[in-house]
C-alpha cells in the first residue's frame, strides 16, 4: 500500500486507507487504485502486489510511480469525460470505463470532483468491479471532506 503509515492520521483518513485496502485485496483482478481530488491530486492509492513467495515477501509489480501514472490518467479521463458531458447536455459522469487488451480502467465519482479510479486485469468482472466502487463511493462520499482530502494530500506528499 503507497498510503502513509497510519500513525497520526484522523479516524475518517484511516478508515478510508482501511476502504482502499479492501477493494484492493477483495475483489478479483484489481490491480491499483487510486483516489485523487478535483484538482487531480493524488489523495490515497496501492501499488500492484505480488503475492508473498517462498522466496520472500510480496513486492510491488508496477513500474515505479504507478500510482502517479493511475492517478494523472483518472484525472485526465475525468476532466475529458465531464467535457464530453456538457458537450452533449449529459448531466453528471457518473461512471467511466475503458476496456484495453491487457487491462481495463474504470473511473468513478466520488464527491466535490474526487475521482475513484481502478486498473484491472482484462478478465476481471466488470460488473463485480463496479459494484465494489460504489460500495466504496458510498463509504467514502461523505467522509472525504476537504480537511480529510487536505489530511489525505499532506500525508501522500510526506511518504513521496
């Protein structure tokens, strides 16, 4: 997990690493997530893990800043898509998704102009997926407050 040590955080800043880690290790075929505000900052993330080994522990999969990379393209499908929105007198994005040959990106609202985002494998379930996003967005929708987001970018920049 690329979230900071816990220690000092807020009930609510922990809960929400809490969160992240569940859908992480709990539904098949994730492989990153990150979270990341309305001015496309990164607020919490995971980095792809290997499973631990008997030669060792697990150690991440990705390339290094993976979850810089998720978090700069969830930014930038969201902005694109909430364009595509008004453009076409759509309302509110409320869910994006992009299927690839070796992977799918799904991105999600969360509130204010966060953004949910999740790479995953090209087999996953993409409704399971999902349905484990708004799981999340519900859970975390009214807890990401601008002093929890304001917590949440201090303690990234910290662990960077």
């Amino acid at each position: 997990m690329n979230a900071s040590s816990t220690y000092g955080l807020s009930t609510q800043a922990r809960n929400l690493q809490w969160l992240l880690t569940d859908l992480v290790e709990e539904v098949p075929g994730v492989n990153s997530v990150a979270v990341v505000s309305s001015d496309g900052l990164l607020l919490l993330s995971s980095d792809p893990v290997a499973p631990d080994t008997p030669d060792g522990p697990a150690r991440p999969t990705g390339p290094r800043g993976a979850s810089a990379d998720l978090a700069t393209i969830v930014s930038g499908l969201g902005s694109l898509t909430t364009g595509a929105a008004a453009l076409m007198d759509g309302g509110a994005v409320k869910q994006t998704m992009v299927a690839m040959e070796h992977g799918s990106v799904f991105v999600m609202s969360i509130s204010d102009g966060s953004l949910l985002g999740v790479h995953a494998t090209p087999d996953c379930d993409m409704s399971v997926v999902a349905y484990h996003m708004a799981l999340f967005v519900g859970r975390a929708g009214h807890v990401l407050t601008p002093e929890v987001r304001s917590e949440l970018r201090q303690s990234m920049e910290n662990t960077s």
